[in-house]
C-alpha cells in the first residue's frame, strides 16, 4: 500500500481548486514551488501522472480527475477531524476529581459545584472530601483545594492562590449582652473561648496598625471542626476565631457579631494544586478558572 503525506494531498486538492500551484499557494500561504514540490512527490508515491502541466498549460489527468474526487473527500474528512478536537477542545468534557478539606467543601464549593457544571454540561465532577493529606499523583486527582496558615512547601505541584482571608473573632450578641464586650485585646483573658487546639490555647492578634498581642481566653470548648465551633458560638457559648467566610452568613444574619474589628488572628490562604501535565487538559483548566474567578468575585 502507498504510504503519502496528507500535506501533498491538501496540496493537490487546492491546486485543482484553483486551477494552478501559484494561485494554491497564495490560498495556503505557501511558495509556489513548494505546493509544486508536494504534488509531485504525491505522484512519485502513487507511481502515477496526476497533473499535465506545462509553463502554460496545467490539466487533470483522467486518472488525476478520480484521485481528486476521493482526495478531496479525504480532506474534508481531515478538516472535520480537526473541527471535533478544536471543538472538544473549546468545550471542556470527560471527568475531573477534585479532592478538599471539609471547611473548604462546606464554605468555598457547596455553593459554587452546580453553578460549574451547569456552565459546562459535558463535564463529570467527582468531589472527595477529607481532612487527610491527599497525593494527587499516588491518587489519581486532577485537583486539590487546599487551606492553609503557613506557605504550602514546594511539592512539584502547580500551584494557584485563590483566596486569602483573614481569622475574625465573632460571638453571639446574647453572649455579649451578658457578659460584654471586650473594647481591647486584653479583656479576652476574661472571656470564655471556643479553642480549635487544647494544645495551642493562645490566640495571637494583629491590629492592622501592626501591633501584636497574645491572649488566653478561658477555654470553654475545644473542637478541631469549623461548624461546631461556629454554631457553638452562636449558641453563647463563648467567643471564636474563624475565617471570615465561615461566619460571612451568621454576621448577615445577625446570628454572630464581629467584636475588636481592628484586630485579626492572622489569615488563611486557599490554594489550588493540580500535577502539571493534567493542569493543561481543558477539562482540568476550565475548572482551575472558574474557581479562581469565583473567589475573586466573592
């Protein structure tokens, strides 16, 4: 079976098109002696004479005029093939998994995973959510939304910054009323605190003037788990140190009141990860930039 470059074949077809190698060049935005070239070896490879050409004359053979029509029904068959992969390209599809802490699942994706798949309908999501360090690679994730206080250490990962927000200390309004509001940092050693760690019972606070100051609530609860110490507090139980976006709904709601709004105890920072070669895919890159678009305008 010949074997020939589908190039020589387009070459062909546009030469018989337009009724010379000059005129299918300047179409393809090539010399003509380079469409010439490629005719001609489309020839040698098919051991026959496809073009009668002279330095005025340029005609199809009778053997030439068949190869045209199937020539020209490979290339539009080519430039199909090409239309479905720029379009599959154009339009992300096939699944990604995604894996996240809780929190982040609860107040970063519970809200935003319909909205992306309603905006691309070809893709399958598959959401893991675990506190555990996740290996994407040993794993097989396309992507990992993690939230962290200190930089994230170099992994071989890409990495995105999507978001960075500050801890906010918050308490229930029947909770103040009863016991007061603390005017500055010192008075909450007086207070009762909902801790995440019994091991690190401190809270460490910055004033956006750049003092720092560590205080030592009276540790009413300690819990490792966002919305026990969120509903705890809007329950009065006592005063917390949460994310910003953790409480956005209860300060709206009037559920929980920011106190010592000049101060915060530090920040967090969620970050996207994704192994290089599967941050090119579309799939995957469609859903990087919808999520990073989405924290921007939250």
């Amino acid at each position: 079976m010949a074997m020939y470059n589908l190039n020589d074949l387009i070459c062909f077809v546009h030469a018989v098109e337009t009724g010379g190698f000059a005129a299918a060049g300047r179409r393809l935005g090539q010399p003509k002696s380079t469409v010439s070239k490629r005719v001609a070896e489309l020839e040698a490879a098919l051991g026959v004479r496809l073009i009668h050409r002279t330095s005025r004359h340029f005609a199809l053979t009778e053997l030439g005029r068949d190869v045209y029509d199937h020539a020209r029904a490979a290339v539009i068959e080519a430039e199909a093939a090409e239309t479905v992969v720029r379009r599959r390209q154009a339009e992300p599809s096939g699944t990604v998994r995604i894996t996240t802490s809780v929190p982040t699942a609860q107040f970063h994706l519970a809200d935003r995973l319909h909205e992306l798949a309603r905006a691309f309908p070809k893709l399958s999501l598959e959401l893991h959510v675990t506190d555990r360090f996740v290996d994407l690679a040993q794993e097989g994730y396309d992507i990992a939304l993690r939230s962290h206080f200190a930089p994230l250490p170099d992994s071989g990962l890409m990495q995105r910054r999507i978001a960075t927000e500050p801890i906010i200390l918050v308490a229930a309004p029947d909770y103040l009323d009863a016991r007061g509001e603390p005017v500055e940092p010192a008075a909450l050693n007086e207070h009762d605190g909902l801790i995440v760690s019994s091991a690190v019972r401190s809270w460490r606070l910055n004033s956006q003037s750049g003092a720092k100051i560590e205080v030592e609530p009276k540790p009413r609860l300690t819990a490792d788990e966002s919305v026990v110490l969120m509903k705890s507090a809007i329950a009065g139980l006592g005063i917390v140190c949460l994310p910003e976006s953790i409480v956005a709904e209860a300060l709206k709601q009037g559920t929980l009141k920011r106190i010592l709004p000049d101060w915060t105890a530090g920040g967090v920072t969620t970050t996207l990860l994704t192994p290089h070669r599967r941050g090119q895919l579309p799939s995957v890159r469609a859903v990087i930039d919808f999520l990073s678009q989405a924290e921007q305008i939250r």
